[in-house]
C-alpha cells in the first residue's frame, strides 16, 4: 500500500456483494468502510454543526444537500487519513456532484488519498436470482441474510428458521422481482453516469467479476488492488 490512505469506491449494483466484500476487507485487511448513512446519525446524535443541518434538512422534508454530504465526509477523511491503509466509501458518492466535489477535495491533498474505483460486474439476470432467493431473519437485532439458492453456501440448516436465533426468515418487499427489476433500471442509470465522471476524469476503473463465490471474489479483488498500487 502506498504511504497515504487508499480510498476505494465500490460500484456494483444492489446483491452484488458490496456488504459482503466490505466485511472481508475490514476483517482480513484492517480496512475501514464509511457509511455516510451512519456517520449522518452520529452528526446528528452529537448536535454538531453539519448534524444540525442534516436534522434540519430531514425534519423539513428535503434531501440533504450534495454540498452538506460532501462536507461531512471529507471532514471524516482528514481525520482518518494516515490512520488506515484503506477506506471503502458506501453510499457516496451518490451523484455526479459528489463524484467531481470528492475528485477537487483529492486533488486538493496532493495526492495524499488516492482514489480507485472498483466494479463489480454481474449480469442483471444473476442479480435477480440472487435477490429473489435472499431471505433475511425477522429478528431486527440479528437480521441474517440466508439464500434459498440451488448449491447456495447461505441455506439456512432448518428450512426457513435462522440458524443464529430461531427467528422465522422473511423477504423483504424490496427483493419481491418487480420490485428488483425497478431498482435495477435506476440502478443502471446511476452507475453509468458515475462511470462516464470518472472515466472522464481519468480515474482508473479497475473490473471484478463477482458471479462466482464470495471467497474467489475477495482472492480476485486482492490480485486487482495489488495490481492497481503497482501502476
Ligand atoms: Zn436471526
């Protein structure tokens, strides 16, 4: 790894493994992960000036502005850069906006995070099995997440009960087909517009297949990073 902190952006579409792959990071590798959605409730838990804002902009019905998000997480990058080798950014950047405002905060520090952009590649047809077959337990402290897939290595031992608590499994409305094929068009609309920014901005797009299984993947990804540091 180089000196400064690594900074990856994961862009894959919803059951492509982005959680999965995450955890393996953070487990395996001593990376961290900012999820701009938990770091938004502790702004708003400790009342700091963007968490009053964020309150504010919730409170009254708005998005919270491509400009609010922004600041907040490259507030949370000074602090941690050079504390770890690595961060995987979830849920930002969302928009084109936070893409080019992410790319001037980078090109501000001088190279000191340097950014790479990972996608995961799955066909939408495998990201409808995948999803279709997903079932989470009920149980809203433990919500496991279990596939009822044909040579799955995620069935649950006793047919449809989640192994850790006991809790009947559920799918959620989200992973009802329709519903997958209707986030897969955003979905596919998001991601190429992000794509065409940072290709045009000259960002390496590094590719990773993930329809094989999550171990392979993650052996696969390490040979990708390697090769992305090198260059
Ligand atoms: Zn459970």
């Amino acid at each position: 790894l180089s000196s400064g902190t690594d900074l990856f952006i994961l862009i894959g579409p919803p059951g492509s493994g982005k959680g999965s792959l995450s955890e393996l990071c953070i487990r395996n590798l001593g990376w961290t992960q900012l999820s701009t959605g938990n770091l938004c409730r502790k702004h708003i838990a400790d009342q700091t000036e963007i968490g009053k804002q964020i309150d504010f902009a919730i409170k009254s019905g708005k998005l919270v502005s491509d400009s609010l998000v922004t600041s907040m997480v490259e507030e949370w990058l000074q602090s941690q850069m050079g504390k770890v080798p690595a961060v995987i950014l979830d849920g930002f950047p969302r928009t084109v906006a936070q893409a080019k405002a992410l790319d001037e905060f980078l090109k501000s520090r001088n190279q000191t995070l340097k950014l790479s952009i990972i996608r995961l590649l799955i066909s939408d047809e495998n990201v409808v099995s995948r999803l279709s077959n997903r079932y989470i337990c009920s149980y809203i402290e433990c919500q496991a997440i279990y596939s009822i897939g044909v040579g799955s290595t995620l069935v649950p031992k006793k047919s449809m009960i989640c192994d850790i608590c006991n809790y009947v499994l559920i799918r959620r409305k989200d992973d009802e087909e329709s519903a997958i094929r209707e986030r897969l068009l955003i979905y596919n609309k998001h991601q190429h517009d992000l794509l065409n920014f940072y290709k045009s901005a000259q960002y390496q797009v590094l590719e990773l297949n993930v329809e094989k299984p999550l171990s392979d993947v993650f052996e696969s990804f390490k040979k990708l990073v390697d090769i992305g540091f090198k260059k």
